[in-house]
C-alpha cells in the first residue's frame, strides 16, 4: 500500500532587472511576488490584478490554499521554500509592477504530486517568466 500522497516542495527563485518597475520620477522600484497554492486555476485565470492584491481569499475562494509573498529589487533575488499539500495542483505567481497594463503579471504552472522542484520567476520591463526546472 502506498499511503496518502506526501506534499510536494516548490523553491521559488525570484530575480528582478533593473528597470522592471519604474515609478512616475524614474527611479526603480522593488516588485512584490504573489505565490499562491492552487487546487484549480479558473478563478486565477479570470480575476484581476487588484482583486488579487487586495484580497486573494476573496477572489480565489476555495481555490486558494494558501500564499507567500516575496519581494525583489530591481537587479536583486529573492528565494522561497513553500511546501503543496497534495491537494494543490497549481503554482500561480502575480508579480505587483507599478503598471501592470501590457505586461504579463500573472502566470500559473501545474505541480505533480510529491515533487520537488524550482520555480524560476524573471522580473522585467516586459512583465515576468515563470519556468519550472
């Protein structure tokens, strides 16, 4: 018998580049990551940016499992550990940029059960990548 399925392990591993997020006088600003535990990603793919920041509980319902935040300077990184419970299929991750408009802000990517993997997220003008390895 081969039990219950175990969590998995996610490492997010966040880098910005300089002139990902520019304020209004010009100056580089950090960006805050949104990493979300997701058992489906209907109600990910279709809610807004600001719904999501203000409150993701809401938005995301019984989708949600559970979130971490990360911030990453411009030229910076940053890394996270976030353990999935079985149940929670998905990594979705919202990058805040000042402006999002025309950039991509939000993406999501399937997780197997009892993995354990690297989810690179790239920060930059152009809005964020996210790859698994």
């Amino acid at each position: 018998m081969s039990g219950p399925p175990k969590s998995s392990t996610v490492t997010v591993k966040a880098t910005g580049q300089a002139g990902m997020n520019l304020a209004a006088d010009g100056g580089d600003r950090p960006v805050t990551v949104l990493v979300l535990r997701l058992k489906d990603v209907g109600k990910f793919n279709s809610a807004d940016i600001f719904a999501l920041q203000s409150d993701p509980a809401s938005a995301l319902g019984a989708d949600l499992l559970g979130s971490d935040q990360l911030t990453v300077s411009p030229g910076g990184s940053a890394t996270k550990t976030v353990a999935f419970p079985p149940e929670a299929t998905f990594l979705g991750v919202v990058a805040f940029f000042r402006t999002p408009g025309g950039r991509v802000w939000r993406q999501a990517v399937p997780v197997k059960p009892e993995s354990t993997v690297t989810a690179n997220v790239a920060l930059s003008s152009g809005g964020m990548a996210l790859a698994l390895a």
